[in-house]
C-alpha cells in the first residue's frame, strides 16, 4: 500500500475529477507520498494493458521497469500540473516543490515519470506555464531539474 502524508486528503479538484489536498500547511521538502505497487517490465506491462478492463496507474521506474499502483489508493488522485507541487526525490518518493497553504492541491508533472513516446494527454491545470498537451517526449523540452523517475534523468540533457 502506497503511504501518503496525514496532511493530506481527497477533495473535489478544478483540474479534473478529485485531487490530493492539503489539510495543513506542508513546507517544501516534506515528504508526501511513497509509491509502492508491482515492478513489471515493459513487456509485461504492455501484456497488463492490452487485457486491462480498468485504467492502470504507471509509472516508468528505469529503462525497463514500471511500478503497477494497486488499485484504489488515495494517490490516484495525484492531478498532473505543469508546475507541479510536488516532485520525485527518487523513483518511489515524491516531496512537496514549494511551501503549500491549507486547501493547495498536491499535484506532479506526469512527463516526469514517463519515457513512452505515445504517452499523451490534453492538460487543464490552468497554470501559466501549461503546455496544453502533455506527452511521452515533454521531457526533452522540459527542464525536471534532477525530479524524475531515473529513466527520464538519463535521457534528459545534461
């Protein structure tokens, strides 16, 4: 079971469905999430989508790994931003990116933790920095700042 922040809940969200919220002020830096799931490999998780009858929640771990997010967990609520709340500290560990007020929503950048080309998706966050398309490539546009999934680092330039 992946462990999320007591300080934070699941609320309605303007971005899109239901989003993680913080209850409490949260300073940069604090830990929120830890990611736990099934390392499946590429192949294998091609195999869990291709069957799959219900969206599968990924993230791309290394070059040949994806960690499966068991179903129901409060962290599929994480809505993406193109200036996200909080950001990767290593594959699994996702840290608030700035200070966050009471009634913030938690969100990441979902280009951070894909490297599937095909990857796409129309963004509404509504931030001054929104791309309006969300893809497999934004990381060689984006600048993650060292806070991706390992296998986006190594093909982000140096």
């Amino acid at each position: 079971m992946s462990w999320l922040h007591p300080d934070v809940e699941v609320r309605r969200s303007a971005i899109e469905g239901s989003g993680l919220f913080a209850t409490r002020p949260i300073p940069a830096g604090t830990v929120v999430a830890r990611l736990t799931g099934t390392l499946v490999s590429t192949a294998e998780l091609l195999r869990l989508l291709d069957s799959a009858t219900e969206y599968v929640d990924t993230i791309a771990i290394d070059d040949d790994q994806h960690l499966v997010l068991p179903p129901g967990q409060p962290i599929h609520f994480g809505n993406h931003s193109c200036d996200p709340s909080m950001w990767h500290v290593d594959a699994s560990t996702l840290a608030t990116r700035r200070d966050l007020a009471i009634g913030a929503e938690l969100t990441v950048d979902y280009a951070s933790q894909t490297t599937e080309s095909a990857f796409r998706m129309d963004c509404r966050c509504g931030t001054a920095t929104c791309r309006g398309v969300i893809t497999g490539d934004d990381w060689r546009q984006v600048d993650f700042q060292g806070h991706a999934v390992p296998a986006v680092l190594r093909q982000s330039p140096a």
